[in-house]
C-alpha cells in the first residue's frame, strides 16, 4: 500500500522517568488519616493562589462561631450546651488530614505537569511520523486522508492540553483551599487551647505567693484578711446568700502550708502522698479527717458498727406522692423530684419505668437529699431508719459503697432495673452525688443534679448530665472542684442577685431543690436542656399518644421499712 517505502523511524518518545511522581496517580483519598502528627509549615491568613490570580478576602473564623441565644437574666452557662467546646486532638487530626491532601494536590499537580509534556512530546511525535507518511501520501493518492488526520490528530492534543490546563488550575486552587483551611484549623487549636487553658481553674503553684506561706506569720496575717472579709460579706448579704464553703478552703490550705514539708516527708516514709495545697485538695483533706475522725467513730458508738457495715434498708414500694408526674423534660423531672423531697417519707426513692416497643425498659430514678436532724446530738444525724443521714455525706464525698447509695440500689433492684438499661439519674445535693456515682458505675443514660457536689466525680461521655447551682449555696463547692466542662456536662449557675425580680429567682433557702425547678423552667425548650429532654424523652416516656402513654409507667416511690433495734 505504501508503494514499497520504507516507513520511518519513530520519534524517540520522551523519557517519562522523572524521578518525582509516578505516571500513574496514586488515589487522592488513600491514606490520609494520619498516624502520627506531621511537620506543618508556617501559618498564614490567605494563601496567595500559584495560577496567578488575585487573592480572595475572606472573613475571620471568629465570626463564624455560632453563638448561644441570650440567656434569661442571672443565668450563666458553661460546658457542653454552649456548644462552643472542642475536641482538640480531633482538630488537630483534621488539620494534620488537610495538609496531607494538600501535598497530594500538589503532587497531582506535578503529575499534570508530565502528562502536558508527554501529551505535546506525543503531537510532535505524530507530527513527525504524519510529514513522513506525506511522501507516501502523495505517491498513493491519500494526501487528503493524512492531512485529515493530521487535523484530527492535532485538534484533540489540543483539547487534551486545554482540558490539562483546566485540571491544572482546578488543583491549584484545591490545594490552596486545603492549605488555607488547614492554617485556620491551626489557628483555631490554639485559641481554643489557650481559651480552654484561661478558664480551666488555677491550681495554686509553689509560686512566691507559696513559699512566703510557709511562714506561720504570713498565713495568721493572710488568713485574718480573708476572715475579716467573709464577716463582712456575710453581714451584707446574710449568712444563706454567701458563699462560705471557697474561702475557707482557702484559708485551710494555707494553714496547711507551713506543715507541708513535714507532711510530705512522712507521707514519703509511708508510702502515702499528701493531698495537694489545692481546694481541691484540702476539701479531701477535710473530707477524710471529718469521716474517719467523726462520722465512722460516732457510728460505732451508736451502733456498734462501722458505716460500711450499716444495714442496707429494705425499700418497699409506695404510691408516688401529688406532683410527682411521668418525666419527658428536665422541668417536669425536676418538679417530680421536689415532690418527692416534700411530700414523701424520709429516705424515699423514686423510679420510673418506660418500657420500649421492641420490650426493653429503660427508667429515672429521683434521689432527694440527706434527710433526718441536721443536729450531731440528735438521732438520726448518724443513724436512722433511713440511709441519707447527714453523716453518710463524707462516705459520699469518699466516694465509697455507703449506706446511702446501697439503699438506692436496692431500690432500683426492686423495681426491675438491669445491668445495662439507661438511667437517667435525678439528684439533690447528697442524692446529686450519689447519682453521679451511680451514672458513672453504670456508664448509660443522664444525669440532672441540683446543688450537688459532683466536679471530682468523672463521667462517660455518653452521660448527658446537667448541673444547676445557686450562688451563695455552698453545699455544691464542698469538694472545691469545678464540674467539668465537656461537651455532655452543662452546668447552669444562677446568680440571686442578677436574677432578683425574675421568676427564676432564688428562694430565699439557697440550697432548696425548688430553685432546681426554676432555673429549668427558665431555660426551657433552650440548648441548654434539649439534649438531656431527648436523653429523657427516651427513658422518662415522653407521651405522644395513646400507646406512648399506656407503655409509660407511672412514678413509683421507694421507702425504707422502720427497722426495731
């Protein structure tokens, strides 16, 4: 066909060997998630685009932090509920997972580069072998035919080469997208970083302030302010509107301090560290002093036994009291509970069941607070038919197996709660605590406390809990720690003097599960208490309807039986 020639020799092709990527593109995606933390480069505000166009503006990150509506007056909020806390390994992962795509662009990119050169090494290659064959064309008549191709040839390289160029800048801008949002992600960690560092509370360092404590002079100087100032405090606003239970954790750890050398050698010598010069610390210290000085030695004298020895009582089953209604919301949970602190007898718990369409059950359990004389000299301040006696808080506090939460288990035993069906705890002060202890036990379900001491108390994640306290009600800084603000705790704090005149505000008893149901009343239907409304939407029953309303069980009321000694 070719009228005998010889045809010509190929076009030497072009090495594609660079040595920099291979031919082949590696999956964009494959690998991303990193393994270990990456070496990041400088941070910048906008990454200046390599195809040459103009930088774009963009607003700060700042302004797209979503915000809380605003709260009801003399209400604080902080921890989960803000929506606003982060997990910062999970930022730092994803910041870490952006700049790997961003050197995948880039290399992509590369590989982009290649494939222009070979596509244009390729036309000239059959440009060449087409001016070649035009001899043979012209001999054989296909001239037509071959400029044809030619034609055709060179229209699609160029369609190939535009399209490259498209994907080009197409990378270009990926890769500059991908870069800048992982310098903002790493801008973003460490404002969240330090803005978590700035309110997380201050732990007393052995700063100068400390050593110069070491001094009994200095502490009897220091700790005479402190005193003056509380008395002051407590003549302006009253002994139930002040806060008592921070300063004089403040001024026991000072009067600690002078000893701590002393304390610390012993401790080293026994095998036994001392509590840290920390509230948190001293509270411990007081807590453990108080429980094995007075509560365990009274309990023996009383009755001829040891706290963990005391009988469990035996909880019967009981009519709920008026008020004390099937909980769908933290409100309506929050006013069965104070119905059950009003109106039932002392130690009663209440339980609610809910039993599921598929045949589980899942339930809330109410625990008022300590219950009995408040009164050391009087029965029923360390033994009662009950068991949240007062003196039963430091075992509490120890988070030991007391009397108290033994009580409880029994009861939710007697109403058919199983190992590993949600509860949602509802508590009071000491039955706040106690709730914690269990929730965290039983790692399922929620958690609403009021005036409850619970900041040392760790919880699972999946525990949706809601603390409420009242400035002034010193029952809840007992431990003198801070609930945690995670992103499933919320800790609602009501401030009396903000909130006077308001329908939220405060009883004049500080300390009364009634400002529990008020604050919930105020934030109702918020952030604030959705998650847990759904947590309890769940086990409480919330009714929608005929069945919903059959399957919920109505509350049911839990007493100790009198035991005759």
């Amino acid at each position: 066909m070719n009228g005998g020639l010889t045809p010509p020799a190929p076009f030497p092709a072009p090495s594609l060997t660079t040595g920099t990527v291979p031919l082949v593109p590696q999956a964009l995606t494959d690998g991303l998630m990193p393994a270990r933390k990456l070496a990041q480069g400088p941070r910048t505000s906008v990454r200046e685009p390599a195809d040459g166009s103009p930088p774009v503006c963009l607003p700060s990150y700042d302004t797209k932090i979503a915000r809380l509506p605003e709260l009801p007056q003399g209400i604080v909020v902080s921890g989960g509920a803000t929506g606003l806390h982060v997990d910062l390994d999970e930022l730092e992962t994803l910041g870490t997972t952006l700049r790997r795509l961003t050197d995948r662009l880039d290399g992509a990119g590369a590989q982009r580069g290649i494939a222009v050169t070979d596509v244009r090494a390729l036309d000239e290659r059959l440009g060449s072998a087409l001016v070649t064959a035009m001899a043979s064309a012209a001999a054989s008549g296909a001239t037509f035919e071959v400029l044809t191709a030619q034609s055709g040839l060179s229209a699609r390289a160029d369609e190939a080469l535009e399209a490259l160029d498209e994907l080009g800048r197409g990378l270009v801008r990926a890769a500059d997208e991908a870069g800048r949002l992982a310098d903002g992600l790493d801008g973003a960690r460490e404002t969240y970083a330090r803005a978590e560092e700035q309110a997380r509370p201050r732990e007393e360092r052995w700063t100068w302030r400390r050593f110069a404590k070491l001094s009994p002079l200095v502490v009897g100087v220091t700790n005479i302010a402190r005193g003056a100032d509380l008395v002051t405090d407590i003549r302006n606003d009253g002994a139930e509107r002040t806060d008592i239970a921070t300063p004089v954790l403040d001024m026991v750890t000072d009067l600690r301090t002078p000893l701590y050398p002393v304390v610390s050698v012993l401790g080293a010598a026994l095998g036994r560290a001392p509590k840290p010069l920390t509230r948190g610390g001293t509270a411990d210290f007081l807590t453990e002093v108080a429980h094995y000085g007075l509560s365990e030695p009274a309990t023996f004298v009383v009755a001829h036994r040891f706290r963990d020895d005391l009988p469990t009582p035996e909880m019967s089953r009981h009519a709920a009291p008026e008020g004390a209604r099937r909980a769908g919301t933290t409100t309506q949970a929050l006013r069965t509970l104070d119905a059950i602190n009003a109106r039932s007898a002392e130690g009663a718990v209440g339980v609610q069941r809910r039993v599921r369409p598929d045949g589980s059950s899942s339930w809330v359990v109410y625990i008022p607070g300590s219950e009995g004389s408040a009164n050391p000299a009087e029965r029923g301040f360390f033994l009662a038919d009950h068991a949240r006696t007062w003196a039963g808080n430091t075992g509490v506090l120890l988070r030991r197996h007391e009397q108290a939460i033994r009580a409880v288990e029994r009861a939710m035993r007697n109403a058919g709660v199983k190992d590993g069906e949600k509860v949602v705890f509802v508590g009071h002060s000491q039955g706040g605590a106690i709730g914690a202890l269990l929730a965290a036990k039983r790692g399922a379900g929620g958690l609403v406390t009021v005036g409850a001491p619970t900041g040392g108390i760790d919880l699972p994640k999946e525990v949706e809990a809601v603390h409420i306290e009242v400035e002034g009600d010193e029952v809840h800084e007992l431990d003198g720690r801070e609930n945690p603000a995670t992103s499933t705790r919320t800790t609602v704090t009501v401030r009396p003097d903000e909130a006077a005149g308001t329908p939220h505000a405060p009883v004049d008893k500080m300390h009364s599960s009634v400002n529990g149901v008020r604050a919930a009343e105020a934030l109702e239907g918020s952030a604030v208490t959705a998650a847990l409304d759904d947590v309890l939407g769940d086990a409480g029953g919330r009714p929608s309807g005929p069945l919903e309303e059959a399957l919920a069980s109505p509350v049911e009321v839990y007493v100790p039986e009198p035991t005759t000694r």
